[in-house]
C-alpha cells in the first residue's frame, strides 16, 4: 500500500489483484474496487468526502501512469477497462454474475452486453440499466450527490431481484465511487462493486482505446487528447496539475 496525494493505493499485480477479486467473490462481505488516476487525485484535494470514500476501497488500483511514476514504480499501473476485461473472465470462471450500471445509454449497454458475450461465452450477464441523472450538491468542502429518485429506485430494484455477484457502475469518476459507498448497503446480493468510468464505451465499440504501445508507454492521454480536443481541462489536471501537486507536497514535506 503506498499513500499518494493521502490516497491509498495498493501496489499489485494485475494477478495478485485478480486473487483478491476471486476472494472477494467467495466471502461474505461486500467489497468496494475502485481505480484512482490523477485527475481523481487532484479532485480529493478540494472534496473531503471523496477522500474518505476512496480510503474506503477494499482494493484501490492505480489507473493513470502519472501515478505510477509519482510512486517511484513502487505501485504498478492496472487500467480499469483491463481489469474489467479479467474480472469478466474470472466471473465466468467462478460461475458468477455480472451487472452493468451507468453509461447514460441503454444502447451502449445492450451494445456492452452483446461484445461481452461475444469475447466471454458463458459469462452471467444478469441485467443492465443506465441508472439515474447524478449531481453535485456542494456543502462547505465535500461534494454529495443527488440521484434522480425514480431512476435510482428503479435501478436499485433491478439489481435487488437479479441479485448479480458483480456490479460494474460507470457514472463517472466522483460520482460513481460515492454512488457505490452509499447504495451497496442495499444490494445484498453484490459481493464486488466496481467504479468503471468510461470502460462500457470502449467495450460497445463507441470509443476506441488508444493502441497498445501508447498504453504502454504511457501516452494513452495524448491519444484522447488528439481524438478528443474537448477533454483538454480534464488533461491538464491529470498531468500539469497533478504532478505540481506531487511536488507542493514534497516540497512540505522538506
């Protein structure tokens, strides 16, 4: 475990975290999987309770190279969309169920759905739904959510009489780690929840990953970057303010 911007994050393999998945499967306790990168990094610094939330994480895995890098390599980089991918396959391995919450769209859903089947034949896939609109509701320095009622009571329904093993949430980074916290309570059936950001519209083929060699060196941002001009703020947190923050903080430290 090694302690980034106070975050904690575990410094794992992609296989010594898939056996902590599988004995999060077979226990009886609820688990929380959650997948800091730098932007979410920067985030915790101006919103106490998505701080806390995270310390929460049964297993925090570092989802951003930045990270990485800060670390000294002591903490291993484990993309989210790839340990999505594993999770599925150890699912179908453990006879276990999955649910595919968030994404805004039914479509790109069924779309996840039908791609998933197709790459894992005999994975469990026990329902679907694009869950509530979420908003921030800002109150002295945390950030709550609001979740559209009916929606969220519709969702949680669904899970509830399906009662997957595996909740895979994509609201969002902030929000669908605060969804999570606050709802597994009442989904008894969830042995592992995981917050997925953006993983369904890769897998529904709506957005394209980066290729592999990017990933591997690090340079995943600068591909979406290039096909996604938009995405520049969110960029430059994740790496100019990100690592001035790293070194604010070491600079304290002195």
């Amino acid at each position: 475990m090694v302690e980034v911007l106070d975050v904690k994050i575990d410094s794992l393999t992609m296989n010594e975290a898939l056996q902590k998945a599988r004995d999060f499967l077979n226990s009886g306790k609820q688990n929380l999987v959650f997948t800091p990168n730098p932007e979410m990094l920067v985030d915790v610094q101006y919103d106490t309770y998505f701080k806390k939330v995270l310390n929460l994480a049964n297993l925090s895995l570092s989802d951003g190279f930045g990270v990485s890098l800060v670390s000294g390599g002591k903490i291993k980089r484990i993309a989210g969309s790839d340990f999505v991918f594993k999770l599925c396959e150890l699912a179908q391995a453990e006879n276990k169920s999955v649910y595919l919450l968030g994404a805004g769209s039914r479509d790109i859903l069924t779309k996840a759905a039908v791609n998933l089947k197709k790459q894992f034949l005999n994975l469990k896939i026990a329902g679907f739904n694009p869950g509530p609109v979420i908003s921030f509701l800002k109150v002295e320095d945390e950030q709550k959510i609001f979740c559209e009622p009916e929606a969220n009571d519709e969702a949680i329904h669904d899970i509830i009489m399906t009662a997957p093993d595996i909740l895979l949430v994509a609201f969002g980074h902030n929000k669908q780690e605060k969804w999570i916290y606050e709802n597994i309570k009442n989904l008894p059936s969830v042995r592992l929840a995981m917050g997925v950001g953006g993983t369904f519209d890769y897998i529904s083929g709506q957005v394209r990953r980066a290729p592999c060699f990017l990933r591997k060196i690090g340079l995943e941002w600068l591909y979406r970057l290039i096909k996604q001009p938009w995405r520049f703020g969110r960029i430059f947190k994740a790496t100019v303010v990100f690592t001035s923050l790293v070194i604010y903080k070491k600079i304290k430290k002195i």
